[in-house]
C-alpha cells in the first residue's frame, strides 16, 4: 500500500537535489511584507499607515480572505483591476462590496456552467492529455487499489473532459469510467466532509436522480452529492488506508486530512521553482543574504559609543538597503509581485506552505512522479529538515567562495 507519513515533496529522483515553488502571502506570525492596492505596491510606510503593524496577528488574519493558491491569480487580478477602474474614474466606493460582488461573479461563472461549456467547446485550448497519468491509474488498477473520483463539477463536464484527455488510451471496455470503482460528481466539496447529505444515482441517459436510497457503490454508476459519513461506512475504507490527491489544499486536503486519510498535494509550480533555487543566481543571492544577516547580528550585538555611534548607524543603514535589495531580487527570481510560493521574502514559512504542513501529508507537481516509486514504498522525510523537505539550505560560506 502506497502510504506517508508527515510531510514529503516527491520528485523524479534524478531531480532528488532540487526544490519547490508556489505562490505568496503570511509567515506563521503573518508579517506583512507584501500588500497591493488596486495595481500599486504599498510601501513600508504606507502598510504602517494603513495596519498600524508590519505584523498582524493569528486572529486578525482570520478575518482576512487568503489568496494563496494559482486559483485565486485570477482572482486578485481582476480585483485589483476592478478597484483600479474605481480610483482612474475617481468614483466612490467601498472595497468589501467590490469584493463581495467579483466573488459573487466568480461563483456564478463556476455554478451556472459557462466555465463548463466554454473548455468543453474548445477542449484542446484548455486541457492538456497525458498518457502518464493514464498509466499511472492503470498500475494502481492492475495492483489491486481501489480508486474512487470525487469532484465538485457536474458529471457531464467530468465525462467531457476524461473522454478528451484518454481519447487516445485503450480500454478494456468502453469508458474511462472503468479507472474508477467510485464515481461521484457535485460533491460539494468542502461541506461534503461534515454534512449528512445523502448519495444519489445519476442516471448519465436521462440527467436525472434516483429516489432509491444508495447504500452500496455499483460499478458503472455514477453518484451525485453524498457525504464522507455515508462514503465511509459503505467502502469501508479506514485513515492511512486511503490517500487523497487534490489541487487546492482547502476545498481539496483540509476535509481529509481531518478524517485522517493520507493526502496528497498536486502543486504544478513546483518544479519551476525546484529549478530557481537550483540556480547559481539564486544560491549566490540567498548565500549573500545569510551573509548580511551575520553582520548584521555582529553589528547589533556590539556595543556602539556616542563617538562612534553615527558611524554604527550609517552601517547599519546600507546593511539594511543591502538587506532589502537582495530579498527584492530573490523574489524576482519567482515572480515580481507574489515571490515564492512556500518562504516570504523574509525567509519565512509561507501561510501556503503552513497549510501544506497542516493538510498534505505528501505534495508532488504531477501524479506521474509516482510511477518511478514502488506501490508498496514507505515514504518519510528527513529528520533535519528546518522548513520544508524541498528548501535549500545555503550557508553564507558560499558567497565568499563565489
């Protein structure tokens, strides 16, 4: 049985030196070190204005929405966008309301089915194939592992979109539905972790629901909404039994994990980032970085006279700019405006990959980095990991050698 424990990134093994990539936001005492409004980047000064704090505090990050994944890229952008029309047209407004209405939006694009239709339209624009996942779920099938499909979107986008993608494969019948001892669609997932929504049978034919309760899973049947209660007692399927892969650590990971199933986290961004920080660019500016921040300690712990007090301060002041400009240009390396996706700027864990550490108990950038693994594997990670079991650990000594 293929299973984890704790947190794993997993690679091709060739690959095994390398490390990871994602998207910006809080370290665990959330500092903030990046914060936009509309299509401006805030300066120190101006977040201290605004917050009072470069720090904000556990509960007040709770009443903040987190845009902290590749689905929300989107989403920011036409915020930003949307305030940005406000300010150039010199209109009032209130920021919650543009919010609450561009969410709204986004939902109804995702529940109505426009977003369905349009990649079902043009499904060579917007899905890739990739016969490695095929044969990733078929050695699954062939080693005797039960695999289930559990996604939020309607059945007959799901079925759209599979036919697509294995359009070329081979079947021993006629679906890609045969992967598959479980088939469930409009899960409703997050709330489908802790609601008693029952199963219902969909008739793929008819577009419509039985009325007859569901208390075994047929093969060939596809099943509409359910509940993790009612999925449980019918497989019965226990914790470290079943791993899960998803895409988005929250609607995805966070409900399983709870259940104490092994999860595990699909991150796409991953690999460009293992190749950042393989860079020599990097190694050099993150070696730098520990550099100043020695001198930096040294020049903090001695104790400065009122002779050579200015003197003290004036190095201190281009050790700080020196400071500012390398963490500016590491997150360049990533990306300009939301750096790298597991550290903030300051070197810091993530509020991203906080949550890898609360929810995935394995992240990966595609399934197909499994098949170079056996089913049975044990995987663990190093015992002396600081952050995450990616993270490159460069030490000042490099920079002089370079």
């Amino acid at each position: 049985m293929l299973t984890s424990i704790y947190h794993i990134f997993l690679i091709p093994p060739l690959s095994s030196t390398k490390i990871l990539h994602y998207g910006k936001c809080f370290s665990q005492n959330f500092p903030l070190i990046l914060i936009e409004f509309f299509l401006d980047q805030l300066s120190l000064t101006e977040i201290k204005e605004f917050y009072g704090t470069r720090h904000i505090g556990r509960d007040q990050a709770r009443q903040l929405v987190g845009l902290m994944d590749v689905f929300c890229f989107s989403e920011a952008c036409l915020l930003a966008d949307t305030v940005q029309h406000f300010v150039d047209a010199k209109l009032e407004f209130d920021a919650s309301y543009v919010y609450e209405d561009v969410n709204q939006s986004i939902q109804h694009v995702h529940r109505s089915g426009l977003i369905h239709r349009k990649i079902l339209s043009e499904p060579q624009k917007y899905l890739i194939k990739n016969s490695q996942v095929f044969r990733f779920l078929k050695m699954l099938r062939e080693k005797g592992k039960k695999l289930f499909l559990l996604t939020n979107s309607p059945f007959y986008f799901v079925d759209g979109g599979m036919s697509y993608l294995l359009e070329d494969q081979h079947f021993d019948g006629n679906s890609w539905r045969e992967l598959f001892d479980v088939v469930i669609a409009k899960a409703n997932k997050p709330t489908f972790y802790n609601s008693d929504h029952p199963f219902r049978v969909y008739d793929t034919q008819k577009d419509t629901l039985a009325f007859t309760a569901v208390d075994k899973f047929l093969p060939n049947e596809v099943y509409y909404h359910g509940c993790l209660k009612s999925f449980l007692q019918i497989t019965k399927w226990r914790g470290p039994e079943v791993i899960y892969f998803g895409d988005h650590l929250l609607s995805d990971l966070r409900g399983p994990s709870k259940a104490g199933w092994r999860t595990a986290a699909v991150i796409r961004e991953l690999e460009d980032e293992i190749e950042i920080q393989n860079g020599d660019n990097y190694r050099f500016q993150q070696a730098k970085l520990s550099l100043i921040h020695d001198l930096l300690g040294k020049v903090h712990a001695t104790v400065v006279s009122t002779e050579k007090g200015q003197v003290y301060r004036a190095l201190l002041d281009e050790l700080n700019a020196e400071r500012r400009q390398c963490r500016s240009g590491i997150r360049d390396l990533f990306n300009s405006s939301f750096g790298a996706t597991f550290l903030t700027d300051t070197g810091r864990e993530s509020s991203f990959a906080y949550h890898i550490h609360q929810y995935a108990d394995i992240y990966t950038s595609k399934l197909e980095n499994f098949l170079l693994y056996a089913p049975e594997s044990w995987l663990h990670p190093p015992h002396d990991i600081k952050i995450m079991p990616h993270n490159a650990k460069v030490p000042a000594s490099l920079f002089s050698s370079s």
